[in-house]
C-alpha cells in the first residue's frame, strides 16, 4: 500500500465495533445489492447510502469509493463460501459452492465486468479458490504453478458466460467446464 493510500485508507475498515461492522454490512448488502440490478457505472455512492439508510460520510468512513464497495461486497461472499482456511474440507466442495454462487448471481458478473471493482473481486476470488486449488495439485510436481493455472482456469470459466449474451447460466453447466479444467490436472 502506499502513503497517498494509507492516508486515504477509510478509518473504520476493519473495526471490530460490533456497530461499525453492522453499518459496513449494510453497506456491503446495498452494494451488492445494486449490482445484481445494474452495471457498476450506473451505481453511485448516493445509491448505497440511500439503500443501507446512511450518510455519505459514514459511507467514506468504511470505503474509499464505489469500486471499493463494490469489490469488498462481492468479496465477503466469496469468503462466506469458504470459511476457514479450506484445508479441512473437500477442495472440490469449495470449488462447487463457488460455481452455484456463480449460477445463481449471473448478472452481477455481468454487471461488474469490465469495471474498476472487477480486478479487485477477481484478486479476492483468487485468494477464495487458491487453497482449494493447490490441494488438489499438491500431488504433482510445481504445484505452486499448477495451483495458480487452475485457478486462471477456473476464473475464466466463470467469467465467460458474463461476457457474451449466451444462455442462461446454470450451476450444471459451470460445474461440467469446471470439471473440464480439473481434468487437466487429473482430479475429478
């Protein structure tokens, strides 16, 4: 992080004030919220204020924009998909929960891609789906690398039905390209 960053950084981003997390949570839930309505360049911070019920200064006291937002919204529910550190658990469950999410909040990656908050939600996608990754190629030989070439993998998989008009997205239908990709690296 930078300096211009570090002084721009919002001050109640990661209290533990049981109010200021319920604020941020509302927060977070208009954000997402609006992006399941319409694209990110059509949300503007007076849209989640008014949504959540609060000030555009308690907004800034949270986040530093809408992207942020945006992106930290989105990010929370990739992380409520996989809690822990994902080493007790299926890695393929993770990677299956995370597809459902995907079917079931199609418009959202549409209405976020392209956009300043996409590269931020991708980054915390990455940090959700790497763990699992990396345990089903910890068999084989760099599995740094083909953890992060599944990953790539899987995010493109995702990310394609919300680039195109196609048909509708189903869970079934992410999981078979998913599986797809973990074929390459021989796990099912």
């Amino acid at each position: 992080m930078s300096t211009n960053e570090e002084v721009r950084a919002p001050a109640r981003t990661d209290s533990v004030d049981p109010r200021a997390a319920r604020v941020r949570d509302r927060l977070r839930q208009a954000a997402f919220g609006l992006i399941e309505e319409r694209r990110v360049e059509r949300i503007s911070v007076s849209d989640i204020t008014q949504r959540a019920g609060v000030s555009r200064q308690v907004f800034y006291q949270h986040f530093r924009d809408r992207d942020d937002a945006v992106a930290q919204a989105v990010a929370a529910s990739f992380r409520d998909l996989a809690p822990g550190d994902g080493v007790r658990e299926d890695p393929r469950a993770v990677i299956r929960r995370l597809c459902d999410f995907a079917a079931r909040h199609d418009r959202l990656y549409r209405n976020l891609y392209p956009s300043a908050a996409s590269q931020q939600t991708a980054n915390a996608y990455r940090d959700v789906l790497h763990p699992a990754c990396l345990r089903l190629v910890e068999h084989l030989p760099d599995p740094m690398t083909l953890a992060d070439f599944v990953v790539g993998g899987i995010i493109e998989v995702l990310r394609l039905p919300a680039a195109g008009p196609g048909g509708p997205v189903t869970a079934e239908s992410l999981r078979r390209r998913v599986d797809a990709c973990l074929d390459v690296v021989g796990r099912r």
